[in-house]
C-alpha cells in the first residue's frame, strides 16, 4: 500500500488504485470492468484535480501526499476517502476521493495510453478478492425433504437394530436356545456384563442394517444436479442476438426447485419492458410540445461529466436532448459543460456540485454557474420528489399532463430549477465540501445540504419518453397464470404508469377490480391509520363474500366469479409494516396477507429496494412455506432477488449487478416461460424419481436382512 503504479493500455490493473494521473489532460481515463460485474462498456474514471499535471516519473517522485480512506469492504460501487496533498506551504490541501477516482483490481485499461496510480488497497483487501465471499448458501425444498425423510430412515434404523437385540435375548432366554455352535462365545465373553454384551450386539445390528441410509445419493444428486445445469446453459432457446449471450446457471442446488415455484416477483422497468427509452412529449408551462425547439435547457445541465461527443451518461437526458431541437451538448471541456444552442453559439457552464440519483431521494441535483456568473440549482426527478419542492402555483400547470402520460403508460420526468445567491452559494459550498470530505456517512451528509437548498425552486416542465413491452412479456405472464403462478409486480414506478403496464402485459384484464391501498386513498381521511384499518376490513370482508375458503374452490372462484387485483404503494405500505402495536392495529399485516392471497395479481408500486425485499419476506414466512423466485435487472433489484428461494437476474441495460447476484441469469423475461415450465419441471420430475429409487433400493437390501434374523437366531449374520 502506498506504492505508486504505472499502468499501460490494455493492462490489468494489479491492485485497487487511486488514478493520479494519465496521458490525456484533463486527467481521464477509461476501463472495462468485464471481469468484475459483467460490463462491457468502457467507464470514465478521474484523476485528483491537484495531480492531473503529475505525467512525468520525475513529478510524481517529488509528490507528497496521504491518503486517508474507509475500511475495505466488498461493494463494487461504492468508495469513500480525502487525499491530503502536502506542496511548498505548511498547511496541506484536502480533496475528497470517490468511486469515480478508484480503478479496480481486475478491470483493464482502454482507450488510454497509460496512468499513474497509488495502491490503496491491496492482496485479500482488494475489492475484487472480497467479492470471492460467495452470498449465503441457499437450500431446495427437495434437499430439505431428503434431508427429513433420511431421520425418518434413521429412526427405522435404530428401531430394527433395538427389535432385533430385544428378539435375540428372549430367543435365548428359553431352554436350549442358544448361539449356533459356529458362534459359540468363549468362557471369558460368557462372563462379560450382560448390558455391555446387549449394547454391543445393538452396534452389530446397526453395522448390519446401515445400508438403509443412502449414503452415496448424495453424491449422486449432486452429480446429477451438475450435469443437469448444463442444459440450460446449451439451450438454444435462451440466446439473444442483441446481447450475444445465452442463460448463465450460478449454481446448480436450485434446478428443481424451478419446478415448484409458486410465486413470481417482477420488476418492471427493464424486465417486463424493454428499458429503452423513446421520446414522446414534453410539457412547459401546461402546454404540450413534440419536437419543438424550446427555450430551456435545464435538463441538459444536469448531466455529470460526459466524455464523449453527443452522448449523455442517462438515456432520458440524450432523448430529451434530441427533442431540443438546435441545442446540442457538445461535451466537457477542462470542467466546463458545453451546449450549442439554436444560433450555433458555444454556451459554458461550470459544474460546481452533483448529487447523483439514487431509489430513495428519486431525484439527482446539480449546481452550475453560467457564462455570466449566475448560480443555479438543477433538479430532475419523479414527480412525487419534485413537486413538494416546487412553488405550489406551478404544479396545477403540469400535474394534469404528467398524470394523463402515466395512465397511457409512459414514464415521466420532472424538471425544476432555482437560482442561488452568492451568499447562500457560499454557505453551501462550505457544507458541500465538509461533507465531501467526510470519511463517515458523506453521502448521507451531502443529501442533507441538497435537501435544505432544494426548495421554493420553480418547475420547468415534464417530459415523457414510452418504455416498450418486451417481446412476448405478455405470453410469459399468461402461462405463469395458466401453470396455477401467481405474479406479483414490485416497482420504483408511479401508480398511474405501472397499472398501464400490468393492463398491457395482462397481468390485469379488463374485467378485473383492482383494490387500492396507496395514499391517495389513505389521505382521504385525518386519521390515516383509522382509514387504512377501514379499507382493509372492507377489502377483506368482500373476499371472504366472493371466494370460498378452499383453494380448489378458490381457482374455480376465479373463472367463474370477479376477479381481483391489489394495488399499493411504498409509503401505505410502510403504515402497514410500522403501525402502532395497539389492539387496532396490530393485525395489519396478517388482513393484508390475506386480501393478497385472494388476489389474481398484486401490484406494488413506489417500491425502495428493502421494500421489495420485505414484501418477498412476509410471502416466504406464510403458513405452508410457498416457493418464491424473484426476478429483475436492476442493482435496486438485488435484495429481492436474494431474499427469495430462488432469484433470476436479467442481463439488461442497467449493469450487471443483478446477474451477478442471481442464482440463473436469462436475457429476457420471455426466457422465463421454459426455464419454470419446461427445465424446472424435468428437474423436479428426475431428481424425485432418482430419489425414490435410492431410498427404495436400500429398503429392498435390508429388508430381507431383517427377516432373515428370525431364521438364524439373530446371529448378526
């Protein structure tokens, strides 16, 4: 740790770095992480901005600097430490240290002639080495019945070893029955202590009938398993041509327990649709424009630094860009954003500050100073994140558009700004750059700065871009229904655009009633916690009317009766999970599982990731243990994915993370028909039968054993 590392094009790098320097000038470099989350993509890193000059040996030898950074720890994507550059003067210089200035152990140097770096973590402490640490071993239902029926077996062990003993010294106990004359004991073993003798002639039975304990199935399952894997792997159906990849299997222990799974966990974005995005609309000031140029820019500056020409690090900014018509982003240049607007002039902003989005804040924020020194704040999110921090007046004008664009399924984005005096920019900045420099919570802290600037801001406008379904997302979802599984959606989407979503790939028909439980509904009252218990009873006691209490009732219920579905959102959701623990509301969770399981379809919107995790949670610990397979693409995706029996990743558009995490990774969700219907069912279908056949096997050799002892005086032979 502490040495200094030069790194050549195409090179691995032998340890986790901190870039210093490089060729280019502006101190950038970029690499390909294939090896450590899948990503082929090249990704932009950055070198300290004191150090960018540093290209020389003879520069970086005379560089005195520490470096103060976190304890290792396995997350790819997440890095916090400050660099304390020591030059002429007394007092040393302190710069935070990011992800965005770590180049990992394992990842390869592209597109960049060479770089300078210092090792700050090495050997078992690189981030590569803790991702050896394989997630928590996960157990079939069929191992766990195996392992119940092998006690089972056991117990018949000892039963007929005890049978056989007792047998034996009352068989002896009568006149002149007594060992055959080839088993005949000597005078000393005549004499040995009569419990002694019975307790070894129980190990004897035991010795003789312990066959019946199948000890080689297990290696033999475990074969079969292994082997079996392969077929999914090889199956031709699972290729895509877009992504050049089939299924990948990351374990073997889960095959059969495709074949018994009961219910299915979904994302939406990326998973049922098809994550690329296609610019519909966009709204200012209440009116509606399609491929106009427009006035504002703001959305184009929210983008971090950008290396290449014409192409933004989100989706949604590049298709909003292309919509405006006459602006367009150029790139970066030594710190400064450049846009060429309608009369083909350069205009400059310097990015001062960026709060990068993640699942619980829904928003990303930045802080730019123009050509002509104004400060301004740039926030782009979900409407839920954005409109309470937008002046009240402005949001009648644009909440009308963005909620019709969310019941015809499209996904929308919020835009609002607000400019920054001097002096408030200088309170800021000052908290912004404590906070950067944190090595505990920084995150946590700089949200808190943002949190506090972003208010009283004025709303820009809205933009709205369509997600397709993907190819035969709609079929998969018919089968699965078909097949006797229920299918639950889990999204970060609004209500509006994820029911037009389940509408589209038929997870909800036209006939069905949907239920809400979201705050729309709860908000209806004072007493939110009074209305929710309102809503709940009432929900319950029209299930209890309609269906029947048996299951098979309950599927002939749902062909011939209403059908059911059950929307809710994160925060009723969260009422429901932290209620009080009073008489009236500590059964909130037990009347919401029961109004689930009389739903055809749930539907569970504005979801964090933990959240979706519970939800998977309360289905695993229900009466009866059913199996549950979650899957998804997203790294929002990957606590629900391994908190099911069974987690399938898709490789999609938003990393790997997902993949990686996963038990089984398909391409598209489509794959997901055939790998439950047709791979999990065989597997389900051979291992039982391999099974049976071992345990009948045994029982076939020891019986005749056991009978045999009534012939020969239970002489253990």
């Amino acid at each position: 740790v502490g040495d200094i590392v030069e790194v050549q094009a195409d090179e691995t790098f032998p340890c986790d770095l901190i870039l210093l320097s490089s060729c280019t000038v502006d101190g950038t470099c970029y690499v390909t992480t294939a090896s450590l989350d899948g990503e082929s993509n090249c990704k932009t890193h950055y070198a300290v901005r004191d150090t960018t000059e540093l290209r020389t040996v003879e520069s970086i030898d005379n560089l005195r600097a520490a470096i103060e950074c976190e304890q290792p720890q396995p997350d790819l994507y997440k890095f916090v430490g400050r660099i304390n550059i020591y030059s002429n003067s007394l007092e040393a210089v302190a710069r935070s240290l990011g992800p965005e200035n770590l180049l990992l152990k394992g990842a390869t140097l592209k597109n960049t002639k060479k770089i300078y770096g210092v090792a700050v973590y090495t050997g078992m402490e690189t981030k590569m080495a803790l991702n050896y640490q394989g997630k928590s071993q996960k157990r079939s239902a069929v191992e766990k019945s195996i392992n119940a029926f092998l006690i089972v077996y056991l117990f018949i062990l000892l039963t007929k070893a005890a049978i056989c003993t007792t047998l034996k010294y009352v068989w002896q106990s009568t006149p002149h029955n007594d060992e055959p004359w080839y088993n005949q004991k000597t005078q000393k073993e005549r004499e040995t202590w009569k419990v002694l003798k019975m307790f070894t002639d129980f190990l004897s039975f035991m010795v003789l009938f312990n066959f019946i304990i199948p000890v080689s199935m297990y290696v033999t399952v475990e074969m079969q398993k292994f082997l079996g894997s392969f077929f999914i792997s090889w199956d031709n159906d699972f290729y895509d041509e877009e992504i050049n990849e089939g299924a990948l299997v990351n374990t073997s222990d889960l095959n059969e327990e495709l074949g018994q799974v009961d219910y299915v966990f979904t994302d939406k974005t990326g998973t049922l649709t098809e994550n690329s995005m296609e610019f519909i609309e966009c709204c200012i000031d209440g009116h509606k424009y399609k491929g106009v140029a427009q006035e504002t820019d703001g959305l184009s500056q929210t983008d971090g630094p950008l290396p290449y020409l014409d192409r933004a690090d989100k989706s949604r900014e590049e298709l909003f860009l292309r919509a405006l018509y006459g602006f367009t982003f150029v790139g970066v240049q030594n710190g400064y954003m450049r846009v060429e607007n309608q009369r083909k002039e350069i205009e400059e902003y310097e990015l001062l500050h960026t709060l990068n989005f993640d699942a619980v804040r829904r928003r990303m924020s930045v802080i730019v100073k123009t050509h002509s020194g104004d400060i301004l704040l740039f926030c782009k999110g979900a409407d839920s994140a954005v409109f309470p921090r937008v002046q009240n007046h402005e949001i009648e004008l644009i909440k009308v558009h963005v909620e019709h664009n969310a019941m015809e399924g499209y996904r929308t984005l919020c835009v609002a700004f607000k400019e920054i005096s001097p002096d408030d920019y200088e309170r800021v900045n000052r908290q912004l750059i404590e906070a950067k420099m944190a090595l505990q919570d920084r995150e946590e802290k700089m949200e808190k700065v943002f949190d506090e600037i972003e208010t009283d801001m004025h709303l820009i406008g809205a933009t709205a871009v369509e997600d397709k379904l993907q190819d035969q997302a709609a079929e998969t979802i018919e089968a699965l229904h078909a097949a006797g599984l229920k299918v639950w959606v889990l999204t970060g989407d609004k209500m509006e655009t994820a029911k037009s979503t389940c509408y589209a790939c038929r997870l909800f028909q036209t006939n069905t009633e949907l239920l809400e439980l979201t705050t729309k509904t709860i908000e209806e009252s004072e007493r939110k916690e009074d209305r929710l218990h309102e809503l709940l009873t009432e929900y319950r006691k029209k299930l209890l009317r309609e269906f029947p209490k048996s299951t098979r009732s309950l599927k002939k219920a749902w062909t011939e009766h209403q059908e059911y579905g059950l929307i809710i959102d994160g925060s009723t959701l969260s009422l429901i999970l932290n209620s009080s623990q009073d008489s009236g509301s500590n059964n909130y969770k037990s009347i919401f599982l029961q109004i689930c399981m009389k739903c055809t379809a749930v539907l569970c919107c504005r979801m964090a990731p933990l959240q979706k995790a519970q939800i998977v949670r309360m289905v695993k610990n229900l009466k009866g243990s059913p199996i549950t397979l979650s899957i998804g693409d997203g790294a929002n995706d990957v606590s629900m994915i391994l908190e099911s029996h069974v987690g399938i990743g898709i490789k999609g558009k938003e990393g790997r993370q997902a993949s990686r995490n996963s038990d089984y990774s398909v391409p598209k969700f489509k794959h997901l028909k055939k790998l439950l219907l047709a791979h999990g069912h065989l597997y389900y279908v051979r291992i039982a039968h391999l099974v049976q056949y071992f345990f009948y096997k045994n029982l076939c050799f020891i019986l005749p054993q056991f009978l045999y002892q009534f012939f020969c005086g239970f002489s253990q032979q």
